[in-house]
C-alpha cells in the first residue's frame, strides 16, 4: 500500500545518503514580554532513537514541544528536521515533512466515529485532502490503511463506536493511531500519559514500545518513571533551563533530579 504522498527533505550538509538526524533543536528559546519560558534548549534525535524530555510543572516542556512542532514560533534558536531548517515552516507543511504528534488536550471528533477520526488523519496527508464531496468508501485505500492502524494499536473493535464513548486511555490510543496512519517519518508525543490511570498507563507504555524502532520518538512527558522507561536518553529541565541529558540510568542517578523531583519530600521527612 503507498503511503501519503509527502514533501521531500533537503539533504543535510553531510550529502546525499549520509545519515542525518531526524530532529535538530538548536539554541530554542522563547520570551513573552519578561518571561523566560524557555532558555537555550539544544537537543539532537537520531534515526530510530527515542528520546524523552521530563520536568515539573512549568519546566518549559510544553513550549518546547510547541516550538519543535511548529505550533509557537521560538524567539531565539532553529529547528531542523532531516536536515532541513523548518523554523519559518507552519505546522501543516511539518506534517507533510513527515511530522506526527499528539496533543496534551485530546484533540478528536468525538461525535464521530473512531474509524472516521482515523480516516480524516489519513485524508489530510493526500492530495484529496480538501475534496469534501468525495464519497469514502468502507473498502478504499484510506479506509483500509486506517483499519490495520486501529489494529494495531488495539482499537480495531471499537472502530463503529463514536469517540465519546471511549474511555480517556482509548482516547490517548485512538490518538497516537492518528499519528501513525499517515506513516510518519517522526513521532511526537505530549505528555500521552496525562490523566491516565494505572491500567491505562501500564496499555500505553506497552504501545509505545512496540512500535517501529525505525519511528524516532520524542516524548515529552512528565511522569519520569514512564518517561525513563521508554526511551534511550532523557533531558530534565526546569524553569526553562537544560539540567542534564544522559541515559535514563544516569538521569536517575543525578542528584540535581532528584533534588528536582524529591526535594520537598526529603526535606519534609527530615524536618
């Protein structure tokens, strides 16, 4: 089955063939009026890497990811994807770079079906995306490309339902399946375990990790111990400001983390 046509990539300064990364943030920062909300943020994502970015509660983690998907121009710093400068670039041609991601606040039609949610994703990434008198047929190419997504992440079953029967986990799956039918070159991921229960988040770290190793993810999140985890390297921040950057071992063992995440519970035990 062909995949969504999408725009071509500019080769990377290392020429043509060379691997280049699938993400460059370089120097990312952002100002509203005198904040700071995000400082000199630099990260690299490699082909097939997985890479998590934690932090509490106003680290500056969103805007981040709001910069690298194109949604918040930085004001400071660029963004390369594949080797190609996207910091002018809207977030509907990232898409077509081949950019997917999910949202911290689901985003779906939930007075359509999951099958329907799944086939708009699927219709956006082809030439037929704004042809809206178009009968879809129930055994096209995009129907049938969404139902093997909605097999694999373990929706199949619940494609004739309408979203607003889902539970909130199905919700977060049915979204990541959004992401994934339009066969994305990269995966961002928003805090996808946001509001989840225990059984949903044990569902989703399973999904996630069976997917193709050869999909870079970066997973913002801020649930450490999934983000750690799930990826091969994790960056903290706080504040707006870079911590440190290292394997999730190291991460875990850094004190300036733990201070981050515990401090106040260690100095509350202490006193």
């Amino acid at each position: 089955m062909s995949a969504p046509a999408r725009e071509s990539a500019v080769p990377g300064p290392q020429g043509e063939g060379a691997a280049v990364p699938a993400l460059v943030a370089n120097g990312l920062g952002k100002s509203y009026g005198g904040v700071r909300a995000v400082d000199d943020i630099s990260l690299t994502l490699g082909a097939g890497e997985r890479m998590g970015v934690i932090g509490p509660n106003g680290a500056g983690k969103t805007t981040l990811f709001k910069m690298i998907a194109g949604d918040v121009a930085p004001t400071d710093g660029r963004v390369e994807l594949f080797g190609r400068d996207v910091t002018a670039v809207p977030t509907a041609r990232r898409a077509r770079l081949g950019v997917g991601r999910t949202f911290q606040v689901s985003n779906l039609f939930r007075e359509m079906t999951v099958l329907d949610n799944v086939r708009v994703a699927a219709r956006g990434g082809t030439a037929g995306a704004r042809v809206f008198w178009r009968p879809q047929g129930s055994r096209d190419q995009v129907t049938a490309r969404s139902r093997e997504t909605l097999e694999s992440v373990g929706l199949a079953y619940r494609s004739d339902d309408t979203v607003a029967a889902l539970s909130h986990g199905e919700q977060r799956q049915l979204e990541i399946a959004m992401a994934l039918v339009g066969d994305p070159r990269i995966l961002l991921l928003d805090e996808p375990a946001a509001g989840l229960s225990a059984a949903e988040r044990a569902t989703l770290r399973e999904l996630i990790e069976q997917l193709p190793r050869t999909i870079p993810i970066l997973l913002i999140e801020h649930d450490m111990s999934l983000a750690l985890g799930l990826t091969d390297r994790v960056m903290c921040m706080e504040n707006g400001h870079h911590v440190v950057t290292g394997t999730p071992a190291e991460v875990r063992a850094n004190e300036t983390v733990r201070e981050i995440y515990l401090g106040r519970r260690d100095r509350k035990e202490e006193s």
